[in-house]
C-alpha cells in the first residue's frame, strides 16, 4: 500500500513538474517530470509482482535410538504418535494429545 502511494505521488510531482515547463527552462523540468512518471510507475509495476510462496519445513533427525511409533508420554504412559513431536527453542518436544504435558526429549550420550 505505502509503495503505491509513493508512485503515485511521484507521478503527481511529475506532472507538476511537466506543467511548470511552460514557464521556463522547459527542458530540464520535462526531463524531471518524464523520470518522475517513469519512477511512479516502476514503483507500481514492481509492488504488482507477485512473490512465489515459500514454505519452511523443519526435518527433525534425532540420533541414536529414538522410534517415535513406540514412545509413551512420560506422565500417563499413553502411545504418542508423530504429530506429538516438534522442534521449539532450538530443543526436541513432545506433546501428550490425551494428559497435556509437554517436556523435552533429552538425549543421552551414546558412549
């Protein structure tokens, strides 16, 4: 919205500059007026594009020996499917669907 606003006036300014041309030194003031107009409608041709969508997809890759299809809350023991796991604050957390608990996978060391 604000870029249109800014080709529009610089379309404004423009023809104020092409009408004051009649009073004098006409060459440099039709030369800033015509730039003036070009530039609004660049500006306005530019915000008209359109932006392809992007998506984020955060993978999470757990090491070691974590199977998400065998994993039980740790509050209530229910299953917890793949939709209970996500990446929040740089860390892995589930997500109970049936208790509501929420705690973070804390991995141990493999050595």
């Amino acid at each position: 919205m604000l870029a249109y606003f800014i080709g529009a006036l610089l379309g404004i300014v423009g023809i104020v500059f092409l009408i004051a041309a009649t009073q004098g030194n006409a060459g440099f003031r039709i030369l800033t007026g015509l730039v003036l107009i070009a530039a609004g409608i660049f500006i306005a041709r530019i915000t008209r594009m359109k932006v392809p969508d992007q998506r984020i997809i955060q993978e999470i890759d757990l090491s070691g020996d974590v199977h998400p299809e065998e994993m039980t809350c740790n509050n209530c023991g229910a299953p917890l499917d793949r939709d209970s796991i996500s990446l929040r604050e740089g860390g892995v957390f589930v997500d109970c669907p049936y208790c509501g608990t929420s705690y973070q996978i804390e991995e141990e060391p493999k050595w």
